[in-house]
C-alpha cells in the first residue's frame, strides 16, 4: 500500500493532478471568528446491468414512518430516508464532494474508460455528469433507492439493486466509483472483493467517503457537547444495527486485502462550519454546516427510533441542541473526508 499528502498521478478522468491545497496539519481557526459563538448564516444556499431482478419489486416497497418515506427492503435495511427532502439533501451532499475534490469526477490515474460502474449512485448525479463528459465510455449506476431522474444521457443505464448481494454483471468494468456510502454498506470487505472481481486489468476501484469519527485537534470539543453525544449515540446505533460508521479509514487497508495495489488514500478535513481561516476549508465548512444542520434529523430518526427505542420527541430535541453547536464557530471540529483509489493488477500499468 502506498499513500501520499496528495495524488500526484495525471488523471484523464480529468486531467488534473490531484485535490489542490490539501491541508493535512491541524487547520488555523480564523481570528475574525474565533470569538464568535455562532455562524452568521453567511451562505449561498438562500446493457452492462445486473440479471439479479428477482429482488427489485421488494425493493420499490415503501413505508411511512414519523412523516417520512422509507424502503420496505428487508425490513427496511436501509435507514435514511427515500422522499423529496431526502433527494434534495443528496443533492446538496454530492456538491459538497464536488467542492472537496476541486470539481474533477476522480485522481485514479486511467487513461480511457469503456464501461464505468457508480456503485450506490444515490440521484444519479455524478454517472450523469460523467456519462456527458464521456460519451464513448459505457456508464452504469446502481443503487438501492429507486430516486434517479428518467431523462439520462444515451450512454448511462440506471439499475435498483443491493450491491451487497452477489455480483452478476454481464461484463466487467475499468473503473468503478462509489461516493458517500457510509451507513449504508453493512460489508465493505465483501464490497472490495466484488469490486475486485468485476474490474478488468489495471482498472482502478475509486472511494470518496467521510470518515464519521468527529475530531478537533485543539481541544475546543467539549466532551459533554450535543455533538459529542450524537456522534456517540449514532455509532452506538449503527454498531447494533451493523452499519460500521467508522469503516473508511480503514478502506485502504481493505482494498489491499482485496488484491488492490498501488493504493493512495488522502484525508480531507471537512470543517463542521466556518471556524478555519483557509477559504477553501471555511467554504466547505459553510456547505457542511447546512448539510448536517439539514440532514441530521433523517440520519438520526430511523436508528435512534428503531434501535435506541428513542421517542421522536427526543430526537428533536437532541437535533435542536446538535444544529447549536454545529453553528459554533469556537468549536474547531471536523470530520475526515477521504479519497482513496486502487488498482486491479493487470498486463501492464495504465494498459485498457
């Protein structure tokens, strides 16, 4: 395994070398705001498919539940929601990435793609932007909520499937790319050995993820803060309902159990809100505030409901206190965000 502050490998994927101005040391709080108790609100948010379709009826079942829609899956396996609030949420969470990885599809350095895999494409947004940059590349995307849009571009498929269950793709792929699936695999071993298997030689197996462990590197995370809790509350819950919440910082070691050589992996640090004083991270502190003020609730509400035997009341009122100290900028805390990609041994490096 190897890894680096930065990917420094050339990328057609985009042609770059790699996420600009990684900061790996601790980040500098902004003085202007170190005294401030809580965030302005300064914002601008004013025919490669599967065969396995015996599951996808059962996969389209929903329920409601504390006014919102859930899969019925296997007594609802997946535990965010699957309505409009949640689809926009996505949406705001995918750009978010988009920002973090300085606007490029990916660093694994492959020189063409014939047939690219989205493995949990979530609304569809990254395959349909890489379908439309990449015409002649076959893309596939597959996920487990039925919420992709119907107009795609004329080289993207869209397949509602569970890929923790056995893999029949009909050909394999030179690039896979999976974003964002924390809380939602229950086995990544087994998802690196599929993704293993269904790579051609020399094709390349691409993360992005957050690493939902919250750090602060100046000790300005009170222990007994509502953010402390949650996060303990929400790995508490995952671990009984067995969705590993702490897996990506491991990823790479995964992937070389796998089979993946020439591994690198790059944390980024997402700023819980504005508090650092580089642009680039105070900018993604402001998008990440809004995402967890947003969506902390629909994370919470399933598993605190279900496996805490929480009230929905308490939730709430946890959500209030957690959304506080989100929006306090003397809080220097951060969540990991990783990038980390791998390559299928093949005839040669780079060869397709």
């Amino acid at each position: 395994m190897s890894s680096s502050n930065q990917p420094t490998a050339t990328t057609s994927l985009e042609a770059a070398a790699g996420p600009a101005e990684i900061v790996t040391a601790p980040l500098e709080p902004d003085s202007e705001t170190t005294d401030a108790l809580t965030d302005d609100g300064d914002s601008a948010f004013d025919s490669l498919a599967t065969s396995t379709t015996s599951i996808r009826d059962e996969l389209m079942m929903e329920l409601r539940e504390h006014g919102r829609q859930y899969t019925g899956y296997m007594e609802a396996k997946y535990v965010l929601p699957m309505d409009e609030q949640e689809k926009e949420r996505l949406d705001f969470q995918h750009h978010i990435v988009w920002l973090t990885v300085d606007k490029k599809f990916g660093f694994a350095p492959i020189t063409h793609v014939r047939r690219a895999l989205d493995a949990g494409c979530g609304t569809g947004l990254w395959a349909i932007d890489f379908a439309d940059d990449h015409p002649e590349s076959q893309v596939l995307g597959v996920d487990l909520a039925p919420v992709q849009p119907d107009s795609v571009p004329p080289n993207l498929e869209f397949e509602i499937d569970d890929l923790e269950k056995d893999w029949t793709f009909s050909r394999k792929f030179d690039y896979i790319h999976c974003q964002l699936m924390t809380g939602a695999f229950q086995n990544w071993p087994r998802f690196f050995e599929q993704s293993f298997q269904f790579l051609e030689g020399d094709g390349y197996l691409e993360v992005h993820d957050i690493d939902f462990v919250i750090k602060c590197d100046d000790g300005t995370l009170p222990s007994n803060s509502a953010l402390v809790r949650w996060h303990n509350y929400m790995h508490d819950a995952a671990a009984k309902a067995n969705f590993p919440l702490d897996a990506i910082s491991r990823v790479p070691e995964m992937m070389k159990s796998a089979g993946f050589i020439d591994i690198v992996a790059t944390p980024i640090k997402w700023p819980i809100n504005t508090w650092p004083k580089d642009p680039k991270y105070k900018e993604l502190g402001r998008w990440v505030t809004e995402n967890f003020a947003w969506g902390c609730e629909s994370m919470s509400l399933a598993l605190f409901t279900r496996v805490l035997g929480w009230s929905v009341e308490e939730v709430q009122v946890l959500m209030a206190q957690v959304r506080t100290d989100l929006r306090n900028r003397k809080c220097h805390a951060y969540w990991d965000f990783w990038i980390v990609y791998g390559r299928r041994p093949g005839a040669g490096k780079g060869a397709v």
